[in-house]
C-alpha cells in the first residue's frame, strides 16, 4: 500500500494570502466574465426579430403577417339537434398549432392541437361554441383575436316531459348550485308529482321556490313537498287550482332548486319513474315521454 503524502500547503494558511486570492477570484468575475459572455452571444445568437417576410409574425413592420385564424366545418350554422351532446369539427390555418374552446359564456378550455370535441350534456333551447386558433399560446399577438362562433338549437327532449335544466352543472362546496324542474311540451297539465333522488353525501337540498309556469293560468298553486336531506330524497307536489283554462300547456320552469356541494363528488338526480306523474284537469294521467335526470358535480 503506498502512503498518501500531504500537500504542502502551508503557505496558503497566512491569512493575508486567502483575501488577497479571493478579491483576485472576484475581480476576475466582475471585469472579465461578463465580458467574454457578450462576445459569445454576439457571435452565437440568432436575430431577434424573424425576417419580414413571416407571416406568423406580428411585427407591425411585417407585410406578410396573417393572422391565426379558426374555421368551423361542422355542423353547419343555425343546426337543431335531437341529442343533448353536440360535435363541433374546426380547422386552422397554417401555422395554427393550437385551440381553445367555449360554450355560450363559460370559460376557455386548456389549449390543444385537437379539431373536434363533442359539448354536452347540453340543455334544451340555443347553444353558441366559440373556438380560437393560436401561432403561440403565449403570445397575445398570435391568438385569433375575434373568435369563431357557431349557433345551433338543442331539442333532445320531446314529448311531455319532465326535465333537469340544466342537464349536466359544475359547483363547488361553497355557494349555490342552482338549477330547475322544467315541463315539457305539455298539454292541459293541472297537477305534478315530481320525486327524484340525489348523492345525500355530495349535495344538500336548501331550498325550493315555485316558478310561473303553472300559474300561467291565472291560477294559484296548491303544493306539498318532502325533502330529506338524509336519504337524498325530494317529493314535489303541484296543483294549479282557479285558473283558466284550468290546465296549462307548453313548455315552462315548475319550480326551482338551489343545492349546496357537501363534498366532492357526483350526483346525479335521477326521477323515481313509478312516482312520479302529471295529470289534467279530470285527474287522468298525462303519458310521460321522457323523464331526464341531471348530473351534478362539485368540485
Ligand atoms: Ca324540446
């Protein structure tokens, strides 16, 4: 085994030499580094601005500069659809590397280079989906600056009706989360019974507050409801009496909800079919097409 000599290095140990070495280390830095990176990226970087000629840049000075620009390809403009989730297919022009989208005014998705994306579930009635394209997501420049909008008709419920609008919402655990049992295409309707049911561990009913629709009678209503928080249970009872005629038709907001989020989750509310009824004027039933339940979310 060979033996490690020491360094000899007492003639660093004066303390004297140590600052002398280290003003000499930092001088070096101040004077001379900062030097030598300037004469690197002199050499080495590329221009700042493109060449004009670019036409995805948004010099002022640049002639040739188009603008990121979205083109909805289907479906076509003022369109009605029988199903509550829509596809909407786009495309951008060269140079476009990404899109975000909106429906009516919620907010903008995440950017992503995709051409299609199916919206929904959506509620009944008109719908506007908004897309822009983007050069770069970072540069405000190079986002679409007025967005391609397509308007077109949700009618998925048809027939007498009982319906969630909407169908499908988003809340937190702070704040309401608002939504309405709707009738739909109905004729000479008199009395309600509604009964559903809901996550008791994600939303809490906190109140009910009756619309107009059925008094669209002149009548006033006569109602009854049960609410059990516990079970997630809600029974709703509406009869319109003293009106004229005595039933109401169309389509109109019964009554509307305000949930609370309890906790993450979903719930969906789902009617109790063999409870629930509407029934005219001569107490007969009225013939039930569609119940559509809702989904919400709480984030
Ligand atoms: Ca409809």
């Amino acid at each position: 085994m060979s033996e490690k000599k020491p360094l000899n290095l007492h003639f660093l140990k004066g303390r004297g030499f140590s600052y002398y070495l280290a003003a000499l280390v930092l001088a070096f830095s101040v004077l001379f580094l900062p030097a030598c990176d300037s004469l690197v990226s002199n050499i080495t970087e590329p221009p700042i601005d493109p060449p004009a000629d670019n036409p995805i840049d948004p010099d002022p000075d640049n002639p040739s500069f188009v603008p990121p620009n979205s083109t909805i390809l289907t479906p076509s403009e003022g369109s009605t659809h029988s199903t509550a989730n829509v596809t909407i297919t786009w495309e951008g022009n060269t140079g476009v590397v990404a899109f975000q989208s909106r429906v009516d005014d919620g907010g903008w998705s995440t950017w992503s280079d995709l051409t299609s994306k199916t919206f929904g579930p959506l509620d009944e009635g008109t719908h506007s989906v908004h897309i822009r394209a983007a050069y770069d997501t970072l540069v405000a420049g190079l986002i679409e600056d007025t967005p391609t909008n397509i308007n077109f008709t949700i009618d998925a419920v048809q027939g007498a009706s009982l319906r969630f609008s909407p169908p499908y919402l988003e809340g937190g655990t702070t704040g309401d989360i608002a939504l309405s049992l709707v009738a739909e295409d109905v004729t000479n309707l008199m009395m309600v019974k509604a009964v559903f049911t809901f996550d008791p561990n994600v939303i809490t009913l906190n109140t009910w507050d009756e619309s107009s629709f059925l008094t669209g009678n002149g009548g006033s209503i006569l109602s009854y409801y049960d609410i059990d928080n516990v079970a997630g249970r809600c029974e709703i009872n509406l009869s319109v009496v003293d009106g004229d005629p005595d039933g109401v038709t169309g389509t109109g907001t019964l009554i509307n909800l305000t949930f609370s989020g309890t906790a993450v989750g979903l719930s969906s509310l789902a009617f109790v079919s063999v409870e629930t009824e509407m029934r005219d004027p001569s107490n007969l039933p009225l013939t039930i097409i569609n119940l559509v339940g809702a989904q919400v979310r709480v984030r």
